[in-house]
C-alpha cells in the first residue's frame, strides 16, 4: 500500500508542475473587483507565481506556501479572512 501511495504523490507532483506550466500560459481579464472587493493595482499586475511568493514573504508562523496543498491553502485563506474580518459568516 506504501508503494501505491508513493506512486500517487508522484502522479500528483507531475500533474502539479503541469498545471503551473499551463498557467504560466493563461492570460487572465484584469479584474479590479473581485466578489466585491477591491484589489489593489499591485497585485492586479503580479503573475500566479509573484502572488504566491507574495503570500509566502508575508505569511505568519513558520513552513512554506509553496509546499501546502491547494485545499490546504484555501482554508489558510479563509482563516486569515476570518481572523482580518472577524467575519462570524464563515464560522
């Protein structure tokens, strides 16, 4: 079983550098608004990978962005969300 899993987190590594290539040749509208906030003329500029690098400069505790799990990621964003706004909606 071991082995099976080693051989599905190397699946998963490849199909994630695949899908960072991929987005590296997206090109995406310069949405100013998003879901009704407001994002700044910075970020708007910033490539996937500076945002995420933005993200990792400026993130708290000890560990790695760049090596969380997208779903893990997601809900590191909601709880800096939830602890910036105090938002008792997302509880």
């Amino acid at each position: 079983m071991a082995r099976g899993l080693w051989l599905f987190r190397v699946v998963m590594k490849t199909l994630e550098k695949l899908y960072i290539w991929v987005e590296s040749k997206m090109e995406y509208p310069e949405d100013h608004t998003i879901l009704g906030v407001s994002i700044d003329d910075d970020l708007q500029k910033m490539s996937r990978r500076k945002l995420c690098a933005h993200i990792e400069e400026n993130t708290p505790g000890e560990g790695s962005f760049w090596k969380l799990d997208s779903t893990t990621k997601i809900r590191f964003g909601c709880q800096m969300m939830r602890a910036s706004h105090s938002d008792s909606s997302l509880k």
